[in-house]
C-alpha cells in the first residue's frame, strides 16, 4: 500500500522551472547583412510556425565534461555554430508583397535561457504525457505572436538537483525541417566538444527551388495541400468532439515492437505484396488501422495518411550535401472509405503508402512548388485541414536527435514534444533506449481514445 501511495505522489507532483537569465547570443564573427530568399517549401502555412525539440542529458559523473557548467558550454558553442548558420541569428520579415516571408541577416543572435529546477529527471519519465508543467522547459511567446516577431532560434537549458539537464530547442520551422535542425545541433554538439571544424557545411541555396516561370507548372491535384470535404456528414458528433480537445486532455500512448517482432510482421505482407516493403511501410500500415478504428472515425468516411518523405535526392539534381531547408514533402496516402483502411489487408495499406512515397519526384515536386506559387499569387494561401479523418506522422529515427552529444553524453530522450501537440493527433516513431532493438511509436490521442488504441495496437502486434 505504501508504494501505491507513493506511486500517485509522484504522478501528481509538477515540475516548476526557475528561469534565471536571458541573454541574445549573436555569432561569434560579423555575419554578412543581406536579404535570404525562401522557397515555397519554407514558406506556406504548414510551416509558418515554431517547432520544439527536447533533449534530456544524464551528465553522469564518470565523463570528462562532468564537472563543466552545461550552460556555458552550450552558451560558447552556440556563439561560434552561429557564424556558420548566421540565417538563424537573423529575422524573418514579410516581403514587399506583403504576403512572403525572407529572412533578413541581421545578426541579432538567438535567444538564450538558463533555467534550474529542484526537481530531477525522473518526473519526465519517458514523456508518456503531456504535462502542462512540461511547457516551462522551453521558452514561451505569447500564443498571438507573430512567428515573424520571434528569434528563429531559441534555446533554454534547465539544469536539475540530480545533475541531469535538459535542453529545449525551438526552431522557426521556415528556416529548417527536422533533418535540417539535427544537423544544426549535431554541429553545435562538435563545437561545444572542442572540434575545429563542422563535419557537415551548412548549405543555404534555397533560390534553386525558385519556381522557374516558364519550366514549372501544376501538373497535379495536390492532394496534401487540399481541403478535399472528406466528410462526409459536417455534423457529426464525433468530429465536434475531437475539435474540442484540449492539450491538457490529450495522452501520449507509447508502444515498443521489438525488431523480432517487426520482423514478423513484416515477412508475410512481403510475401503478399511481392516486393520488399520496408519497416516505415509496414508500421504506417498498422497505426493507420489502429488509429482509425481506435477514434471511431465512420466506415463511410474518407481517411488520409499524410507523412514527410526526404525529398532531398529526389530533386533533379538532388540538394546539396549540408541543405538545411525544408527538404521534406508532405506525401497523401488517401482512401474513399475509412473501411478500406479497417476492414481491408494491411499489405493493401502498405500499398497505398508505397505509391504516396513513390509520387514524390521531381515532376511532383516541381509541380507542388508551382501550386503553392499559384496559391499565394491568388491570396489564398494553403494549410492542410485539421481533423480526425487526416493522420499525421513523422520518423524522427534518422534524423540525427539522438546522437547530439554536447561532450556529456548522448541524450537519453530525443522528443519532437510540440509536433505531438500540433497537426491534430499526430504519430511519430523514434528510437527506443538504447540496449533496445526495435522502434518505439507515440501516438497522440484523446483521453477516453487511449483504451481503444490499446487494444487495437497489441491485437495488431
């Protein structure tokens, strides 16, 4: 009984974060003055927003840097990364037009926040939830500031009383995608190890997706960029319902399918489909199913799969070695009816996300670089709808987060928490713990959906 007790003490106590100072960190070297051009990519609505990433650090006192005050490590590093990134100590402003955004290099510098807390690492867990308190390890504009009225680059380092620390980065999404923003960090991460060099070069060269007026038209519907009425009955109960939901009711369901397991999975959906389908296929395939039946959504309902694809060497040529732009396309594995998705074979599912990652060319590419041309040129500028029937998800195992080793290690938790608050009820796949072989799959869900979504995860596993 006195564990009992002791177990729903500590699921009630809250983080509270001290901030301690401010400061603007500007490069190291003067940065050139001069307007930067952002391409369609960079600049539409799906992007013109902040997105956070979290990084928990042990500091365990077996390592050389152990005895070093992260904060200043990070502070001088940051100083030095930024005469090579010198876009991100700049500003974003909006064209002459009015309607685009540029950045202009001004070499303000990013913002930077040292923070401690009496708390220790322990009451994050493996971040299962989404804690209000958890906001306060990042630093927060007020929910109406423009994103253009913002630093690009934000960083805040909260030490805590064990030793550990973390680090909560926010990136104007406009200036670099996820890829982008690991690199970023992991050049960071070999500065502040004492390296001399960055061991990739950061490339701008965002003028080369310029729509090119006599080249690059529409050619295609774009579905990824459409609100296509998929409801079908705009009454429904449920879709008021799941517009409703507050962060505050919202739960991060976790599960780990072990490699062996995967691997299971796999082997008779190759079989099925006839080709080799890869571990990204498959376990979109599965929450796709799990999601839909889980939220309820009407068999009659149209249901979309909307993911990041690397278009970076899908491009002709591809992009440059180093691009920290946004490289990533929305890729639109639609269906007519939420049955199909349910009640049909997974290996019918992994087909449908096959030919949504196979569209992206350089063709399709091109074509969607003109649409968002044509769409601003209009005034009407594009954002993918919202709603149940969409489901969202990123991989961030490949991105890089997880090897971000500021000379204390490599992080124990590598999060992209405000991309599971955003975009609906959106999935990712990460890399579990290390000495663990498999992926783990957050799935963001409402409250009284967690239940279900359980069920249907393990009953597909």
């Amino acid at each position: 009984m006195e564990n009992l007790h002791m177990k729903e003490y500590c699921s009630q106590v809250q983080l509270t974060v001290n901030v301690l100072g401010f400061v603007m960190v500007p490069p190291s070297r003067p940065s050139p003055k001069t307007i930067l051009y952002l391409s369609n990519l960079d600049d539409h609505l799906i992007v013109r927003r902040r997105f956070d990433t979290l990084l928990v650090y042990n500091n365990g006192s077996d390592n050389f840097f152990a005895s070093q005050n992260p904060v200043k490590v990070i502070r001088d590093a940051l100083s030095q990364v930024l005469s090579y990134y010198y876009p991100l100590a700049g500003r974003v402003r909006r064209a002459e037009d009015g309607r685009k955004l540029e950045v202009e290099c001004t070499g303000e510098g990013a913002l930077f926040v040292e923070a401690s807390t009496h708390n220790t690492l322990s009451l994050l867990g493996e971040l299962k939830e989404l804690k209000p308190s958890f906001e306060q390890l990042f630093f927060q504009f007020p929910p109406t500031a423009e994103v253009e009225d913002q630093p690009p680059l934000i960083f805040q380092v909260t030490r805590f009383d064990c030793g550990g620390f973390v680090v909560g980065v926010s990136f104007n999404h406009c200036l670099c995608d996820g890829r982008g923003a690991a690199q970023f960090l992991k050049g960071l991460a070999e500065t502040a190890r004492g390296e001399t060099k960055l061991s990739v070069e950061p490339v701008w060269q965002r003028e080369f997706l310029k729509p090119q007026q006599h080249l690059d038209r529409v050619r295609f519907q774009h579905d990824e960029f459409l609100e296509s009425g998929f409801i079908v009955n705009n009454n429904c109960s449920m879709q008021q319902q799941m517009s409703n939901v507050k962060a505050e009711d919202l739960i991060l369901a976790s599960f780990f399918i072990s490699s062996d397991a995967l691997q299971s999975i796999k082997q008779p959906i190759a079989e099925e489909v006839k080709e080799h389908c890869t571990t990204f296929e498959v376990l979109a395939a599965l929450v796709w199913r799990a999601r839909t039946r889980a939220l309820g959504i009407p068999l009659h309902h149209a249901v979309r799969l909307l993911f990041a694809v690397d278009a970076r060497s899908a491009f002709d040529p591809p992009l440059a070695v180093g691009y920290y732009g946004n490289g990533q396309y929305l890729a639109c594995a639609c269906s007519t009816t939420a049955q199909e998705v349910v009640n049909g074979s997974l290996s019918h599912a992994v087909k449908m996300i096959k030919k949504a990652k196979m569209s992206v060319n350089d063709e399709y590419l091109r074509s969607g670089i003109a649409f968002l041309e044509m769409k601003r040129s209009c005034q009407e500028m594009t954002d993918v709808r919202t709603c149940v029937e969409d489901a969202y998800l990123t991989d961030w195992r490949w991105l890089g987060f997880n090897e971000v080793d500021f000379g204390f290690g490599e992080p124990l938790i590598a999060s992209p928490i405000s991309l599971l608050k955003t975009c609906g009820f959106p999935i990712a796949f990460l890399r579990p713990p290390k000495k663990k072989n498999g992926v783990k799959m957050v799935l963001c869900v409402p409250r009284p959906a967690f239940k279900a979504l359980e069920m249907e995860m393990h009953s597909l596993m």
